[in-house]
C-alpha cells in the first residue's frame, strides 16, 4: 500500500461510519451532477473516488438503465461501500473496486476498458497529482462520453474570514482546494477535442465542471 493510500485508510476508518450523515451538509453540488449525468440507455458509468458508495447508489436510482463502477484507494471506504450497496439491493448493478486515480486499468478491473459518463466528486481536492486524475479520468471516456467534476471552489464570493477557517479546517483531513482546476479542466479538454463547461455554485463555495463534445 502506497502512502497515500495509507493515508486515506487511516482519515476513513472511523469517518466512513458517520461520513454520509455528516457530509450531506457541506459536499454540495453532489446530487446535481447525478442529476445532469443522463448516460445513454444502457451505458456506464465510473465514479473516481467513491467514497462510501452514497453517489453511485443515488445515481443507480436516478438512472435505472445505467451500469454502475466505482474505484477508491482506500480499502476501507470500499468496505463500507460494499456493504451499503449490497442494503440498497444494487451489487448487480454496481461494481467496485480498489485503484488509484491517477492510474488503474479499467479492463483488468471491470472487465470494461471505456465509460459513457466518469466523475470526480469531491475527490480531486485529495489526491497530490490531481492534474493527473483529471487525465486519467478522461483517457477513460468511450467515444461520446464525458467527464463531470465536482469539487470545493475558493469561496470567491464569500467572506475571508470564511475562506481562512474553512481551508485550515479542510487541510486537517488532506484536502486543498484547487484553485487552477477551471485552467486544468480547459487544457485536459482542448487536448481531448472537448468543451469544458465551469460553474460555481454557493457563491463559489463549490465549483463543478464538465468536459463535453460539441
Ligand atoms: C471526500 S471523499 C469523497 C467521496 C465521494 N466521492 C463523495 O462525493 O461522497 C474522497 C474520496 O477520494 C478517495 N481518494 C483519495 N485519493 C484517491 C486516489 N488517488 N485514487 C482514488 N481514490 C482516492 C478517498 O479515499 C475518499 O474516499
């Protein structure tokens, strides 16, 4: 186990048992990306980063057709994803499974190489090569597919004092704000012959963005 695997491991082994309830009030934009994901009848769909599995299994319902997969670093949120989406009654339609977001072979792990819809929720702000995550997310898309972030902004449009407590409070558990992440977004999509689309939301307390065609 690398370090930054480790690392996650020891944040989550006590988190993941209250992570959702806690989370719902500060990870915001989540259920709108689920919302605005629309894979095509029968497509995939690839969470980076899923944390506890709360988004795969809102986007399983949101979206009854698609077929669901999910990657963590971390054993131990996987664990307790794998036990959710098993309550949920969704293990046929949800796979999971350890990898890093900066590289994982898709076809070794899910036996599918490509994805009509990937994302990043609240993922990025942890991983240090998060430049490379974007990448990799993207080399990941099958023909016509897209990419969807979601992530903490710079507070720009809320007080300082705000901006100072948060991110002192976010570093304790390794998260950083990104705050090239519009620019890194533009060039991973100009690279790919992709539309990035960026938008704060909650006065910029959170910021998503998505890699498009057309
Ligand atoms: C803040 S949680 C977000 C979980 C979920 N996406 C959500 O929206 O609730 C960040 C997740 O990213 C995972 N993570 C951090 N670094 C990673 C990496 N390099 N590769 C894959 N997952 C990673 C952590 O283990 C954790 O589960």
């Amino acid at each position: 186990m690398d370090s930054h695997a480790g690392r996650m491991d020891a944040i989550y082994r006590t988190q993941r048992h209250f992570y959702d309830l806690t989370r719902k009030y500060y990870l915001l934009g989540r259920d709108g990306l689920i919302r605005a994901l629309a894979p095509p009848p029968g497509g995939t769909v690839l969470e980076i980063g899923c944390g506890t599995g709360r988004n795969l299994i809102a986007a399983a319902r949101a979206w009854p057709e698609a077929r669901l997969y999910g990657i963590d670093i971390s054993e131990a949120m996987l664990e307790t994803a794998r036990a959710k989406v098993a309550r949920a009654g969704l293990s046929g339609r949800i796979t999971l499974a350890q990898g890093d977001a900066t590289g994982f072979d898709a076809a070794a792990l899910f036996g599918v190489a490509t994805f009509d819809r990937v994302f990043q929720s609240y993922t990025l702000s942890m991983i240090p090569d998060w430049q490379g995550a974007i990448r990799e997310g993207t080399a990941k898309l099958a023909p016509g597919g897209e990419l969807a972030v979601v992530d903490f902004g710079q507070q720009e449009r809320l007080p300082g004092w705000w901006r100072t407590l948060l991110f002192a409070w976010l570093a304790k558990f390794e998260v950083a704000p990104r705050a090239l992440l519009p620019e890194a977004l533009r060039e991973v999509a100009a690279n790919a012959g992709l539309r990035a689309e960026i938008t704060p939301h909650y006065r910029g307390f959170a910021w998503s963005g998505r890699l498009l065609h057309g």
